[in-house]
C-alpha cells in the first residue's frame, strides 16, 4: 500500500464510519476496514474498479462525485477521503464543499505543483512537468486545475475551513506543516495531505 | 396451466388478507428448490421471478421442457451457486404454474375463477411467498434477489420483513412503475381483451384461448425487453428465408418473424388471466406511496446489505430508476453498493449470459456469505 493511504489511515480513528471518494481499486477501503473497524463506503466512476471492490467484499456505489455526492445526508460520515483527484473536477470548489457537507471531516491530498522537480523541469526544460504523481502529458492529463501546497492553504484559509492537520509528503515521511515552513515544505513535498473541517 | 406434472406445492392455510380488501385462505403456492438447506439454515436464497418467469429457475422446466428462466445465473458453480446455497423460487399468486391463479377454480361454483380473481398487488404476492420461510424453518435468508417484476418483489419484501435477509439483491427494477411502463402493459391487456376468444375473461371453461391477443401482447412486451443497438445487430433490415421483400403482410424480415415466435410459443405456456392480473400488480406497485412518498422510509427498518444493479440499455427499467433506489439507502445511511453494467441486450440483460454481471453477483454474494 502506498505512504500515501498509511498517513490518511493514521489520520484516521478506530470505529468511524468513512466515505471514501474516487475509491479505486478499494485498497485504502480494505485497509481502513480491516485494520481499523471502519464502516467504509465508497464512490468510484469506473466500472471496472466498482466491480473489483465487489469482489473485495467491499460496498460501493458507481457514481461520479461531482453528481452523486448529493445524495449524502449532511454530516452522514466522520470522514471524507479524496485522494489526488480535486485537481480533475469542473469544478474543485463545489465537490471540496460537498465533502465538508457530507462529512464532519474530509481528509484532502493534492499532488504539489510547487515540488521542486516540477519547478525545475519547467524552468529547465520549458516543457509541462512530468514526474511521479504527474505522469500524464499535458494533452492527456486528466488535471484540470492544478495547485501547490501554499495555493491550497491560502484556499482553505479564505473560505474558513479549518485545517486540523497538514501534512507533507515526499517518498518516504510524512512531515507537519506550518506556517512557518510552508514555503519550503511546498518545494520539497511531492504531496500535501490535509485534514480540514467547515 | 398444466397439471399433469407434479407440482411442489404448499397449501397456504393461514388466512392473507390482500390489499384489494378480500382475504384468501387454503391456497396453493407451488415452489421448486435447488441445492440444499444447511444444518444452520443459514444459506437459502429467495428467487423472485418476473411477469412471466415460473419456479423452475434453473435445469429443465418440465412443463415447457426448456431450460429454466435464469439458468446462466443459478446453478451448480454459477453466479447463484446451488453447490452452496439453497435456492428457493415460488410462481407467484395470480401466476399460472401451480400458485393460486386466476385458471384456478373456484370451489363455490365450480367454476374457473377467470377475471372474476381479485386484483392482487406486488404486496400480496411477497406476504404470500413470506410463508415458504416457515415451510422450511427458516428464520432469515441468506439474501433475496429478483430482476424486473422479481426486483419489485425484492424491495416490498425486505420493506415487509425487514429482519428476514441478510442481503437483498434487487436487478433491473424500480420503486414506481412509470407511465411507459403502464403504457406497455395496457397495451397488452388491451391486445388480449380485443380478442373475442377471451370473453371477459371466461374462456377457460369453454376450452379456447385468447392465443391471438395474448401472442400480440407477448410481441409488444417482448421489444420492450431488448435494445434497439441489440435488435439492429441481431436482425437488421435482414430477410426471412426469401430473396426480396413479397410485396404482402407475410413476415417478410426476419424481426417479423421472430416476434411472430415468440408471441406463439408463449401463448402455449402463459395463461390470458394470469397476464392481465399480474401486469397490473406491476403497474399498482410504488413503494414510496407506502410509505407518504418517502422511499427512504420503506427501508428503515432494515440492517441488510444491499447491492442494486442496473444495465446501460435497459430502457423499460433505466439505470436512473434503479439509481433513485440508492439514493433513497443513501439518505438513511443504509448499506448500498450499486453498480451499471454495460450490456447492449437491454432490459433482457439479466436473464442472459452477460460475465460482468454475473461475476458481479457471485462476487457479492460469495463476499457476503463470508462475513
């Protein structure tokens, strides 16, 4: 499993009930639901994933999060994943909302335009960066808008969302992030992971 | 239709009030079974069937001598695995293989009940087939699963006895017959009241059938349960054994003909009555008006899991109508996985050899079965 989903698990208390969007193959939802006694559901758009997370065992709705979140009482999960897919929304701010409807907590991670190969591949080559977490060319990415760690802070921050835990990844570890350092954690983390509130 | 045969039955003597306000008692309900119930009577599945399906859900139906209706998903090592679960499926009440029906007579006046039957609804029909649990001891199924008309039956059941599965598999379906719906069946009663053979219903006793009437709401119905990107392939503007069109009403294409098939093996097997009574238990059927309009509240009181499934060209029961079924779990929090499946066979999709959905089956049940 990927660091990635080990911090959002940690994030995470025993006995909650999760709502997992953009779920995929279901590997963070069978983490969360054998590791942690977590009441897991999940929202996936393709087919083919959906039907690899029945065979999983695990319950999930075929359904696109820009439509189908609305469906969901308010505050019917403790909390909401999205993991590295705010970027390809029409629009971020309706589904970052939706999430903060939905859940009394939404765990968000984006992958960092600031990271410093991404700064130094457009600055050198002049080219669309292309590196781990962005390994798609620019006429057939699925990113829509991207950001950085710093634009997504100064986002929260302006729509009074409260951020209980930021946190930087790169590779290996996961660091805190604060005010103090956001300007380099936003270069040397590949990923930012946040966990935030309305 | 044929009696001949020996039918499972249970003669149902407790008393079933029905929604239409009449009660029936000492009734037959004739069921088949495959596999068998274990020790903790913890794997039997409820097979509802559709408006014109039977009890013979799988291996040879020994009355029509053809393969029974879901055979490509119940069976030994198929989607509903009769190695391991016990399958149950009942002809419905109003039904016409064996179930109290409107072929039936009427032990009063000795005569064929015909139209003279009381409506019944998809309710009726699910508290009728409630008392197979007690037949076979069974305190709660292991799931409940139907497609189209099997679907409905699935939601009024789980909605009437909330405690009584584990899992509910609902296919194909919707909460609320819509106005195409109804407009389909009134097209077929009205094909089988047009034809003087029926007389009111009354043609049991004077040993003729409305075959006619019956073979034309049977055609009608029957395109409704495939797909036009379907049709096309299978039959196109293609000839039926002749060079060039006859310049006649003969079935000139082979779409003509098909229909004009299936409309007349159907009249063989499937009772005028029974076509009339049972299509109007679907179009009676909306759950949410149970329950005030509120869907949702048809549901509250169960802990089962559900898993909806819906296919890509079902126009008779689109993926929307099954979808408005999850959201209505969804507002209550209930435990609802949902998937579409991509299929050209159109509403029929179910019925037929389609992997994704029958991989999808199996791996629900077998998951859940687990746990």
């Amino acid at each position: 499993m990927k660091n990635e989903f080990k911090v959002i698990a940690d994030l995470i208390e025993k006995n909650k009930r999760v709502l997992d969007v953009g779920c995929a193959d279901g590997t963070l939802m069978k983490f969360l639901k054998d590791n942690k006694n977590i009441n897991i559901r999940g929202l996936e758009i393709s087919k083919e994933k959906v039907q690899t997370c029945i065979a999983k065992g695990l319950t999930v709705i075929e359904g696109n999060a820009e439509k189908d979140l609305k469906q969901f009482p308010d505050k019917s999960f403790d909390y909401v994943i999205l993991s590295q897919t705010l970027q390809a929304f029409l629009d971020p701010e309706v589904v970052i909302n939706e999430l903060l409807r939905v859940g009394k907590k939404a765990i968000v991670t984006i992958p960092n335009f600031g990271y410093w190969k991404v700064r130094l591949h457009l600055l050198t080559k002049g080219t669309m960066p292309i590196t781990k977490t962005l390994p798609d060319e620019w006429y057939n990415t699925p990113n829509l808008h991207m950001c950085t760690i710093k634009d997504f802070v100064h986002f929260a921050k302006s729509r009074n969302f409260k951020i209980f835990k930021s946190l930087a990844l790169n590779n290996q570890s996961a660091s805190i992030i604060n005010n103090s350092n956001l300007g380099i954690k936003n270069l040397i983390a590949d990923l930012g992971i946040f966990l935030i509130e309305k | 239709m044929n009696t001949e045969i020996n039918l499972k039955t249970l003669i149902v003597k407790e008393p079933l009030k029905l929604d239409c306000g009449k009660t029936i008692n000492d009734f037959p309900i004739a069921y088949e079974t495959y596999g068998s119930l274990n020790k903790k009577k913890d794997n039997a599945i409820l097979v509802f069937h559709a408006l014109t399906g039977d009890q013979f859900v799988t291996g040879l139906n020994p009355i029509t001598n053809k393969e029974g209706w879901w055979s490509f998903a119940v069976g030994p090592g198929k989607a509903i695995d009769t190695n391991k679960y016990f399958v149950i499926c009942s002809n419905v009440i109003g039904g016409c293989m064996g179930s109290f029906g409107p072929s039936h007579k009427n032990p009063d006046t000795q005569k064929t009940y015909g139209t003279n039957f009381p409506v019944l609804t998809i309710n009726d029909m699910v508290n009728a087939q409630y008392n197979l649990l007690n037949h076979f001891g069974i305190n709660k199924l292991f799931s409940i699963v139907g497609g189209s008309m099997g679907g409905m039956q699935v939601l009024q059941f789980i909605s009437n006895f909330p405690d009584k599965a584990k899992t509910v598999i609902p296919i194909a379906c919707t909460s609320s017959h819509s106005a195409q719906n109804i407009a389909f069946n009134e097209l077929g009663r009205q094909a089988i009241a047009s034809d003087s053979n029926w007389d009111e219903g009354n043609y049991n006793d004077k040993n003729i059938i409305p075959n006619k009437g019956l073979a034309v709401a049977r055609m009608a119905a029957h395109i409704t349960y495939l797909s036009k990107k379907g049709l096309q392939e299978k039959f196109g503007r293609k000839l039926q054994e002749r060079e060039d069109i006859k310049f006649s009403f003969d079935a000139d294409f082979q779409i003509e003909s098909y229909l004009r098939y299936q409309g007349s093996v159907f009249v063989d097997r499937f009772d005028a009555n029974s076509y009339l009574y049972i299509t109007r238990a679907m179009d009676y059927f909306d759950l949410g008006k149970q329950f005030k309009g509120n869907l949702s509240e048809a549901f509250k009181e169960t802990k089962a899991k559900f898993f909806i499934i819906s296919f890509t060209s079902d126009w008779l029961y689109p993926t929307q109508e099954n979808k408005d079924i999850v959201i209505a779990l969804n507002a209550i929090g209930a435990d609802v996985g949902f998937v579409e499946i991509e299929s050209d066979k159109g509403h029929d999709s179910f019925l037929l050899d389609v992997p994704d959905f029958l991989n999808s089956l199996k791996n629900f049940l077998d998951k859940s079965y687990e746990e």
